[in-house]
C-alpha cells in the first residue's frame, strides 16, 4: 500500500504535479487587472514551480505565464513574481496596454 502520491508511478504518465500553493498577487504599475494568481506545484522530486495565470507579451508578440523555481513554495513564489515583473521590463509602464495581456483559461490554470 502507496502511503505517499510521489510513489505512485503508471506506465505512460511522464510527471506528476500536486499543486501545494495559490497565491493572489496584487500588482498596480503594469497590469490593467491590479490581481492574479500565481500556483506553485510540487513534483515528485520535491521541486516546486510556480506558474501565473496571467500571461504577459514579449517583443515578438507571443503571450507567456510567469514561471519560478525553487528548493521550496516561497522561492518558487518569489521567483515567479520576480519572472513576471523581469517580463514587463521592456516597456515602460503607461506603455502597457490590456491587450498586452492574456488571462490562461480557467480549464489550463
């Protein structure tokens, strides 16, 4: 008997994730939306990553989540914020516009 989801191995399945974390970030400078939320996810090696459910554009026009990584769920968070602010750097702030930003589908987050 498996006492521990990172012992449960099936034939097919690459990874397993459990989401051990969600966090309401409050950002006011760049994003038309002042919230969003950032997950972070153990895997069965005890690393843990965070992913933003709101996706940013880079300068080639392609809308990307924030993701951090970390040894545990507070530097995954850290990361991640730090990823996502990193990510609006190469605009000014009043340049950001809401099309500038992509909510990920509540099915993908």
């Amino acid at each position: 008997m498996m006492n521990n989801w990172k012992d449960v191995h099936v034939d097919g399945i690459a990874k397993i994730e459990k989401c051990v974390a969600e966090f309401n970030i409050w950002e006011l400078n760049v994003s038309p939306y002042a919230k969003f939320k950032i997950k972070v996810f153990e895997d069965n090696e005890s690393k843990f990553t965070g992913y933003s459910n709101l996706q940013v554009i880079d300068n080639a026009g392609n809308y990307n989540c924030a993701v951090g990584y970390g040894k545990s769920i507070e530097e995954a968070l850290e990361n991640s914020i730090n990823c996502f602010i990193d990510m609006t750097l190469w605009k000014a702030p009043e340049k950001w516009e809401e099309t500038d930003f992509l909510c990920s589908d509540f099915f993908d987050f």
